[in-house]
C-alpha cells in the first residue's frame, strides 16, 4: 500500500512540475507576429499576439514574440529582417534561451507602445480559456544588433544586412 503512494506521489509530481500551466515559458507560446514598420533604423515596430491565461501573462507572451521574430525571423510583412542567420540561430540555441530566461535583459529591448492597455478587436478568449492578445511592440533592433555583435553571436554589420 505505501509503495502505491509513493509512486501516486511521485506521478502528481511530475505531472505538475511539468504542466505548462505552472510553468512559466522561456520561450514565447506565440510566434504570430507582424512587422509594422522600421522607425529611423535603429527600432522596429511589430504586431504581436501573446497568449496567457490572462491580459498580463498574454502581453508578456507578445512581447517575447516580438523579440523573437526580430532576432530570428519569422514575421510576416516586407520590411523585417531578422538579425541572426540560419546558421548562427543554429549554433547559438543555448544563448536564445539564456537571453530570454533573464527577464530584466529581454525586456530592456521591447516595449509595448501603450502597456496594460488593449483594443477590445485585439483581444480574444480562446477555447482552452487562454487570452490572446494583439500588442503593437517596439524593439530597440540597433541596440540589439550592436549587444549580439560585442558578444560575437553575429558578425559586425556589413551593408546588405
């Protein structure tokens, strides 16, 4: 009877130490994003969906999104270009997610142009109960860009890039 406990336990466990629910996400739920425009080429403007199980959790989700399409790709719309290549988005996995596991960094590239406020059109409960929600972010790209190359995961800007 204790060994069926024990392993009833041992069950709960890992069923809750790995429910995405509980867990909070390194890496953005949501890779829906939008490229709006470029702003006097040091920032980049983006339409990006997060989803969370409510608005705040949902905005974090975007803004990650939008981070993520700028440093990998991913967006739709003509005028984005993503600031790592096939290759390097390859050999630098582990830093894409040590990037993005330290929330003071991540954040110091994105904002949200109006935080904690949402378009009512931009804002749906889905069918698992989880918000999604549409944030028009802007990403500091130049800065960004200048970050990676100091620490050699891209190449020094050349023209063409």
């Amino acid at each position: 009877m204790k060994t069926a406990r024990w392993l009833l336990a041992i069950c709960l466990i890992s069923a809750v130490g790995c429910s995405p629910t509980i867990q909070k996400s390194i890496l953005p739920v949501s890779k829906e994003v939008t490229c709006i425009e470029g702003i006097a080429g040091k920032d980049t403007k983006y339409l990006a969906w997060g989803i969370g199980p409510d608005n705040a959790t949902a905005e974090e989700d975007a803004l990650k999104a939008s981070l993520y399409a700028a440093l990998v790709g991913g967006a739709a719309g003509e005028n984005c270009v993503a600031l790592l290549n096939a290759n390097e988005r390859e050999t630098n996995k582990e830093y894409l997610n040590s990037l993005f596991s330290d929330e003071s960094t991540w954040r110091s590239y994105v904002r949200a142009t109006n935080p904690g406020k949402m378009d009512a059109d931009k804002r749906m409960k889905m069918y698992d109960g989880r918000i999604k929600l549409g944030v028009e972010v802007v990403v500091a790209t130049k800065e960004l860009r200048e970050m990676l190359e100091a620490k050699a995961i891209i190449k020094k800007f050349q023209y063409g890039r």
